[in-house]
C-alpha cells in the first residue's frame, strides 16, 4: 500500500497525528520577532536569552527568529525591544517661593537587560509604575530646590538634566535606561490657590515697580545736580573771562522770560517800567 492510499483508507489516524505534532511544535518553538526580548524560565531560573538589545545593532541583524524550549518545564517571558513610556499626571509640587504646582511629566525608556528586569520586578508593567513612582519623586526632590520663575526660564533645561539623570540611576537598578525627560505642563491648581498666586506676583511686580521709580528718581537728582553743578561752573569762568558779557547775555536771557512768555503777551496783562530803571540798563546801553 503506497503513502497516499494509506492516507486516504485511514484519514482520522494522520489528522490526529498532524494535530499531535502541531501541539508540539507549538509547545516547543516560539517566535520571537524583531521589537521584542525573550527570556526561557526553566524551573525558576534564567536558563537563556533570546534577542536582548544591544546598542547600535542594525534592525534585522539580531537574534529574533525561532526559539526551542521544553514544553511545560520551560516558561518564556517576552519584554518589549522598543522605547516605552511612563507618564505622571497630576502630581502636586511646592517650590522654594511657595506656589504649589500641578506637574504633569514623562519619561522615554527601553529595557536593556531583560534579565535584571525579570529578577527584580518581573514584569514590563510592573517596571512602568515602578519608573513612573521615582519619576514622581525625582520631580518633587528638583522642583523643591526652584523658584516658580526658574522653571519658566533657561534654567529648565538643567532641571530636567538632573530629573533624568536621578531617573536614571534607579532605572538600572531594573535593568532599563532612560532617554529623555519631559516637562509637559506645570500650573498653578483652579480656584483659590491661583487667584493667591496671582496676588502675590502682582503686588510683587508692583513693590519692584516702586522700587525701580525711586532708583531713576535717585538717579535723576544725582545727574541733575551734577549738570547744575557742572553749568555754575562754567558761567563762573565765563563770568570771570568776560564780567559784562556775561552780564548782558544774563540779561538777554531775564528779557526772554520777561518780555517773551505767554503772561506778557496776554492783552489782560501789562508791565510798567521807568525808563531809568536798572533792570532796562542794557536797553539803554549803559
């Protein structure tokens, strides 16, 4: 009897095996695929590593690919490949001047030695909260150490640096790495506490506006007074080179004042002088 006709006289018999085998092909092989991380668990222990990150390997080059383990003695546990996220929402912090801020952050990581991941919290889930939990308190041990206004500055930039930094040093402790930090908002809460915050910068802004009014005030007098002093300086020497034009172009200028503003002109308004008087001496060219 040849194999095709024992395969038709008895097709139950090769279905139940075809499906036998798949079972256990099924148990026994697994595919990894590029984007992810495998490790076989065998009786508790990490017994191997399939496809594990490495840094600047070329997509297609790794390990992924088929991977052969003891049905039932071994487990395989699969983290993620890619860069994961953890965000924090909501998270209340109080500055050095007293504003308490709602922050929301995130933190971009990847998992770069699944094996420390697995020992210490044994899921990718687990990792996340975990990574989001220190997030929150790298965020409230800087931000406690900044004014307000620092974090609306050029100095936010060095606040996340040592935000991701203090994130990262826990992170390896799990066997991940962190790759950025992330700010997306930090605003005063709704209601009464930024109205309070809204004072208290306004009349702050307003003490400097007085303050910065009496400086140039100060500073004012101070040139005045110099330029008034530096001017009766210099119409002493004039007068002391040149006693009567110096005392013509003084009464020139008494003239002007006189004879010349908007008072003398007016048709109500008159001025009688004698005309021996003194103050006409340079009319007469005495």
């Amino acid at each position: 009897m040849s194999f095709f006709e024992s395969v038709f006289s008895r097709p139950l018999r090769w279905i139940f095996g075809l499906a036998i085998v798949a079972v256990l092909a099924t148990m026994t092989l697994k595919i990894v695929p590029e984007d992810k991380q495998a490790l076989v668990i065998r009786y508790g222990q990490i017994h191997a590593v399939k496809n594990q990150y490495k840094p600047g390997q070329s997509f297609g080059n790794s390990g992924a690919g088929i991977l052969a383990r003891i049905p039932i003695i071994d487990t395989v546990v699969v983290f993620d490949k890619r860069i994961l996220g953890a965000n924090m929402q909501n998270e209340r912090v109080l500055t050095t001047d007293q504003y308490l801020l709602e922050v929301d952050a995130f933190a971009r990581f990847r998992i770069v030695n699944p094996s420390r991941t697995y020992t210490s919290i044994r899921t990718e889930e687990n990792l996340k909260g975990q990574l989001t939990s220190i997030l929150g308190s790298a965020l409230r041990n800087e931000l406690g150490k900044r004014s307000f206004a620092s974090l609306l500055s050029a100095e936010r930039g060095n606040v996340m640096t040592n935000i991701q930094n203090a994130l990262n040093r826990e992170a390896r402790r799990y066997g991940a790495e962190v790759i950025d930090v992330r700010i997306k908002r930090a605003d005063l809460p709704e209601g009464t506490p930024l109205n309070a915050a809204f004072t208290r910068m306004m009349s702050a802004r307003e003490q400097e506006a007085v303050a910065i009014r009496a400086l140039g005030q100060k500073e004012a007098q101070i040139i005045r007074g110099t330029a008034d002093a530096e001017a009766a300086r210099i119409y002493a020497a004039s007068y002391g080179k040149d006693p009567q034009f110096y005392d013509f172009y003084r009464a020139m200028q008494s003239y002007r004042q006189t004879f010349n503003s908007d008072a003398a002109k007016s048709a109500n308004n008159s001025v009688i002088l004698s005309p021996n008087s003194e103050y006409l001496r340079q009319f007469r060219g005495d």
